[in-house]
C-alpha cells in the first residue's frame, strides 16, 4: 500500500502552474502521473481479487480515496495531454 498513499499525496498542479511548465517537465510529470495510474489500478484490482477469493472487503474509506485518486489522476492526465499538444503547435 505503499504506493497507492504516495499517490494519493501528490498535489495535482493547477492550470496556470500547467501553463508555465516546459516540455521536460510536462513529460516527467506525465511519467509519474502514469506510474502512480498504474499502482493504483494495480492496488485496486488486488482489493476486488481479494474481495472475490475471500469475502473481506478493503476499508470503504480507503477504497473510496483510491478510486478519487485514480479519477483525479486520469483528469490531470487529460489536461497535460492538452498542455503538451498547446507546446507543440506553437
């Protein structure tokens, strides 16, 4: 679980930091945006495993803070892919 509480710790940037951000930065916060993406599915999809072999369900708060998180990572995913398409035009 050690991955899933840093992503949900990370602060998401907010349209004016995204605008100031260069070409290298946007790509490395692509990067661990992904990767914190993929932890948290990957955490998720044990909790659901876990839940289907055993009957014991993840804490609902906790669960319901994961999959907040993933949304949240998913939209600012969404809005670097806009930012790096805008540096490209220009």
């Amino acid at each position: 679980m050690v991955g899933e509480e840093h992503a949900l710790k990370h602060q998401t940037p907010s349209p004016g930091e995204l605008d100031q951000m260069g070409m290298a930065q946007l790509k490395a916060l692509k990067e661990s945006n992904l990767q914190d993406i993929v932890n948290i599915k990957n955490t998720l999809d044990h909790a659901r495993a876990v839940k289907l072999t055993t009957g014991v369900y993840a804490d609902p708060s906790w669960y319901s803070k994961a999959s907040a998180a993933l949304r949240h990572k998913g939209l600012l995913d969404q809005a670097l892919a806009t930012r790096n398409k805008k540096l490209k035009r220009n």
